[in-house]
C-alpha cells in the first residue's frame, strides 16, 4: 500500500526584500529631479507602508517608484495591497501593505479549484493560513502545481514536496 505524497502550498513574502526595496526606494526618491521640493517620501509606518507627496500623480509616481523596486528584487506584486490615493491636508498619501499567508476566502477558491479542475485523486484541506494538497501519484500532485501557477489572486509557492 502506497503512502500518499504531499506538499503546501503557502503565500510568504521575503521581508528583507521588501526592506531592501523599500531602501532603494527611498535613495532614488531623495536623488531624482522631478521630486525635488514636493515632499515625497516613502516610509514603514508599524506594518503599513506609508507613502507621500503634493499631488495625487507624484504619489502614484512614488507608488510606481516603488513597484519597480519590488519587482527587480523578486517579490511578486499580488502580495503588495495598495490603497487609492487619499488628501490628508495639504498632501496626498497611499497606505500599502504586504500581504502574508493564504486568506480564509481565497483558500476556499483554491479548495474549489482544485476539487473542479485537478486530477480526480487529488485531496486539498486548509490549515490555517495554507493549503495541505495530497494524491497517491506524484504526477498528479505535479500537474496540480502547474494548474495553481496560474492562479490571479495570490504569491503562491509550494513546499514540503514529498
């Protein structure tokens, strides 16, 4: 008898990343002409990044700024949740955040994905903030990963292959 093989799926960011982007950010922010003298700045406020400027085009610009920093150290931008664009007196900010771990209601559309669309042996059951997937045949468990790299709403990885 066959023992069934595993993994997890999981959503973790790298915070150092995240730190080293948020750096870079701020360097080429304090160094570039077009925000010289309108206040942008870009900075950790508790577990929230919390962004600056004038206007809502230079915020969005230090936002884009930003994004491209992530992007270039890795970090997928399905795990940045950025908010619009708000006035807070006389300048405008955008509050982000990372986002860690599997939420309740898109573990529930993964569940679902796979249930509809993977191999029929394949099993997934939620722990926490992650997914345990388990089938007999390791093929099956294979193509089951290559059906959730398409998935659109998170950073999906997967450990603990065995």
């Amino acid at each position: 008898m066959a023992s069934d093989s595993t993994f997890d799926v999981v959503s973790k960011v790298d915070s150092q990343e995240v730190a080293n982007a948020m750096n870079q950010s701020q360097k080429e922010i304090a160094q570039r002409y077009d925000f010289k003298g309108i206040g942008a700045e870009i900075d950790f406020s508790g577990e929230k990044i919390l962004m600056k400027a004038n206007s809502e085009e230079r915020v969005n610009a230090v936002l884009d700024v930003f994004q491209s920093k992530l992007i270039k150290r890795g970090v997928s931008l399905k795990s940045l949740d950025a908010g619009e664009p708000f006035a807070s007196g006389k300048e405008y900010r955008i509050e982000a955040s990372i986002k860690e771990g599997i939420a309740q209601d898109v573990a529930k559309k993964i569940n679902k994905l796979i249930r509809d669309e993977a191999p029929k042996g394949v099993k997934s059951t939620i722990q926490g903030d992650e997914l345990r997937v388990s089938s007999k045949s390791r093929d099956d468990l294979q193509a089951t990963m290559a059906l959730l790299r398409d998935f659109e709403e998170a950073d999906l990885q997967f450990v603990n292959f065995r």
